[in-house]
C-alpha cells in the first residue's frame, strides 16, 4: 500500500480582475473554467500577497456574458500560525 502524500494548498482568491462581469457589472459568476495557472509572486495594489495567477473563463449569472478574469490566489493560512 502507498500512501498518497499530496500536499493539498488550499488557495483563496485575493483578488479577481475583472472583479465583476465588464458588460453589467455583476459579481455572481457560474460555469468557472481554469485555464491556467501560473506559479508568479506577488502583491496586489491593496497589498494582498498572492502566490498564485489563475486565468478563468466564467458566465455572468445576470446577463449570462461569459467572459475572462483572472484570480491572484494565496494560500490559506492554517489555524493556530499568527504572524
Ligand atoms: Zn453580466
């Protein structure tokens, strides 16, 4: 027996470009589709950290416009790590 030993990162979404849908404004999104996703580090212009860029197709739940945004994630930091 082998033990998968994956290590999960569960990532949080810091920022997402376009925030919303760019012909409505809606922020409710549906159908996410990853594309990509790069390893580049960095700092939003709020000073939020990402370690990760996704490129995500998605459909506006409003006006049902599917359009492209991208996430900067950042790992979830694990309970009891204060820093
Ligand atoms: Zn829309």
């Amino acid at each position: 027996m082998v033990k998968k030993r994956e290590k999960r990162q569960q990532l949080q979404c810091v920022q997402a470009r376009p925030p919303a849908c760019p012909k409505c404004g809606c922020t409710d999104r549906t159908k996410k589709t990853s594309i990509v996703t790069r390893e580049i580090n960095g700092v939003t212009v709020e000073g939020q950290k990402f370690t990760k860029v996704q490129w995500n197709y998605a459909n506006c739940k409003n006006c049902n416009q599917r359009y492209k945004f991208m996430e900067y994630l950042y790992p979830v930091s694990r309970t009891g790590e204060k820093g």
